[in-house]
C-alpha cells in the first residue's frame, strides 16, 4: 500500500505527519480551510476532516449533536462523529485488502463534497444558538 502514490495520482498534495499518517487541506467556497488526515492501521486506512467545525458553544451542543445523527443517516461512504473533546470530524475508513484507486478518489470525493456542503451550516449549528439549519 502505497498511500503517498495514491495522493500523488490524485494530483492532491500532502505531507507526512509521522510514519503511516498523511496531512492535506482543502477549502470550501468561502475560503474556509480544513485539514485531511490519513492514517494507515493494520487492516482499515482511516480518513478524517478534523475539526470539521469550531467547538460547540454549550448551549448549541444538543443541537449540533441532534443534527449530526440525523445527517449520518443521509450521507454516503462517510459518517459524522464527536470525540472526547467535543470535536466534530468527518470520517471514512476503507479495507487495506480491498483499496484501489478509485476507492481512494470516491473516499476524498465524498469527504471533499460533504465538507462543502454541510460544513458552514454545521459550524453556525455549533457557534449560534439562534441559528436553525435547513437540513433539519
């Protein structure tokens, strides 16, 4: 497996965080950047946009949290997810047996494309109490 050839095919440029973990950025329309990682494990190659949005005031946390359930019902290859912290990432993870290139390509396509699309009503989710998202 070869996750630096893999970024370089996908014309994406990255840097190598430490051994088995990759870091890229992208932005979205607003020119809001957000950072990429890929981590290989031992069986699964984990793909994560962290943070995907500023923590969460506490009066916005319910919501915010309500909101990401009910997204990760619609999206596709992806899922939503807190940490420990309050954190909110995108995440993906594909079968180190099964990667190809294509498989790699859909999994940034797919993290690229919900970042865009979801990431500014999330962020105003997590940082205004009195904002409403047309997604819910």
């Amino acid at each position: 497996m070869n996750i630096p050839a893999l970024f370089e095919r996908y014309e994406w440029g990255y840097e190598t965080v430490e051994a088995g973990i990759w870091r890229s950025s992208f932005a979205d329309e607003q020119d809001e950047e957000f950072d990429l990682y890929v981590a290989a494990g031992e069986e699964w190659l984990h793909f994560a946009v962290s943070p995907l949005t500023p923590p969460p005031l506490p009066e916005c946390r319910e919501k915010l949290t309500s909101l990401l359930l009910h997204l990760n019902q619609s999206v596709r290859l992806v899922r939503f997810a807190v940490d420990s912290d309050g954190d909110v990432t995108l995440q993906a993870d594909l079968p180190i047996a099964a990667l190809s290139f294509s498989l790699f390509a859909a999994t940034l396509d797919a993290l690229i494309h919900y970042t865009r699309e979801l990431g500014g009503a999330l962020a105003r989710t997590a940082t205004d109490p009195s904002y409403h998202s047309s997604f819910f």
